[in-house]
C-alpha cells in the first residue's frame, strides 16, 4: 500500500524521522503502521475526501499547539516514535487508551479531561492525539479497575452526551520497550472495537477470544455450527450461557443479570447440558462453549 501512495502522489515524500516544522506547510504528513515509515503528500494533490480517506487509514501527523510541553513530548513518543520523555518518579506505568465515538470537533478536551480527573490517579497524565483519541498513562501501580471506567464511561455519556470506550492496558516496567508495546495495544484496541462496538472496557482478555474465532477457517466453524445448533434456534438460551460464563458461573449474579429465578437459571443450564453434552462445570468444556457464544453473537 505505501508504494501504491508513492506512485499514486508523484511529489510525495518518504522519510524515516518525523517532519520538521518547515515540511509541515506544504505537506500533509502520514505515519504508515508502526514502523519508522513517514509519508508526506503535497497539501495541493488531496482533495477534503482523500484527505479524510487516509485519516481513517493512517496516524495523521497534525500536531496540536495547545498541548503542553511534556504532553507534547509524550504525545510524539507513543503516537510517532519520537525522542524518550523524562520518566522522572516513574517506576512502572500503563496505558488506558480511549476512543470517543461520532463527531469531537466541537467538544471541549478541558471539560473531558475534568471528567476525567474526578476518577483517576491525580499522578495519571491525558495525552490527546488528534480529537476524539488519546491515553491515560497510569502511574506506580495507581491503577483504576475495570468498574471504574465502565462508571466514566457512563458519566461521560450522561454530561456529553457521547460515547468511549477505553482499552486497559497490561503493567510496563521502564525496561520494555513502550512504544512498541503500546502500538501493538492500540492496533489490538482497534480490532476489539471493530469486534465490540457495544462495549465501554475492553483489554486483551475480551478481545483475544473474538480474534481467535474471526481467524478460523469456515470448515473449522463448521463444528460450532454442528456441536451448538441449538444456539441458532435458541437466542434466550444463548444469551443463558454467554451472561453465566462472563459472570464466572457465579449463579446468583446470572440470575440478577438476566432478571430470572435462579430455578429457572437451572433449567436452562440443565437444558444446555442434556442437549449438546457439554458440562460447564469442565474447564474445557468452558472454553469451546464460550467461543461458540461468541460465533453465535458476531453476527456471522
């Protein structure tokens, strides 16, 4: 695709350091991946719907003139392989990486970031990239739960009338190599989105089951279709199964959840049981069911 953009823009640009201030008029600059792989297209070759179709493929470079000097410096270093902010008191981080759904143009980030700032750790930094995307660093294991974003989430919804979703990151040491990590965080929140677009929380657990049944084969998912038929015909007791598994099998939560008596909770568990073969109390057993949910509810 980059050498289909290079012939396709004959004045376009190719570099592996970020532009500098004096490429920036000219020039509309793309990071490709998460490589050290830079784009610059003359400003006078793209038209507004070009420009808009490679916002939505690659990290625009736009940098923002109200970011301070240390968000800045994060900024370029997550999003643009920039040079290493100070890590001063920082022994261990994470990153919460939030996307906020619809139009953000005529949001103000200052009365967002004070939405935030009313949940997380007052160590905790916001770095913005662009309008409606950025990240919550978390700090020397001053980490939120998952509860807690799901509560901002729902606040923010309530105050500004849109809706994020924020992706929980694992804890860093300095040691690793961050930006590589948080690349390939931020590649896998856009996958869970594109899985989830319900969901307020996502993380590696909830998204690496959907990933793993979007790359089975059809004859594979042949065998869902043979073994969990009855899900197909059957959507309360789908909705039965999925609601006990993501509750951990907790009985008396499912119930609450689903608005049933924990007799008729029960049945439905019997019933799976009797007409598939699969026990929920066997932790194989568990795994299949649970993916099989998951086939039956990505709409496929």
């Amino acid at each position: 695709m980059k050498h289909k953009l290079l012939a396709y823009y004959k004045h376009s640009l190719e570099q592996s350091m970020p532009p500098t201030p004096a490429q920036l008029s000219a020039y509309y600059w793309f990071k490709i991946d998460f490589q050290d792989d830079w784009i610059g297209i003359p400003k006078q070759e793209l038209d507004e719907s070009q420009l808009e179709l490679l916002k939505a493929c690659y990290d625009f470079f736009q940098p923002d003139e109200t970011l301070t000097k240390e968000d800045y410096a994060w900024n370029q270093y997550l999003y643009f392989n920039g040079d290493q902010p100070s890590f001063k008191n920082i022994e261990a981080l994470r990153f919460i990486q939030f996307q906020i759904k619809g139009d953000t143009t005529s949001l103000e980030k200052k009365l967002i970031e004070s939405a935030f700032e009313g949940f997380i750790h007052a160590n905790s930094l916001i770095i913005w990239n662009g309008f409606n995307e950025g990240v919550v660093i978390e700090q020397n294991a001053h980490y939120l739960e998952d509860e807690d974003f799901i509560a901002l989430a729902q606040a923010l919804q309530s105050d500004f009338f849109f809706s994020i979703c924020f992706y929980i990151g694992k804890e860093m040491k300095l040691s690793s190599p961050i930006p590589t990590i948080f690349g390939q965080e931020r590649n896998l929140f856009s996958r869970g989105l594109a899985f989830m677009p319900k969901s307020n929380v996502l993380s590696l657990e909830t998204i690496l089951p959907n990933l793993l049944i979007s790359r089975l084969r059809e004859d594979e998912l042949e065998l869902f279709k043979e073994w969990f038929s009855l899900f197909e015909e059957d959507k309360e007791l789908l909705l039965t199964i999925k609601t006990f598994i993501e509750n951990n099998g907790h009985a008396t939560n499912t119930a609450k959840q689903l608005f049933i008596h924990r007799n008729t909770l029960q049945y439905r568990l019997d019933k799976f049981t009797e007409k598939t073969g699969f026990d929920l109390k066997n932790y194989h057993s568990y795994i299949t069911t649970y993916l099989a949910c998951l086939y039956y509810t990505s709409g496929k």
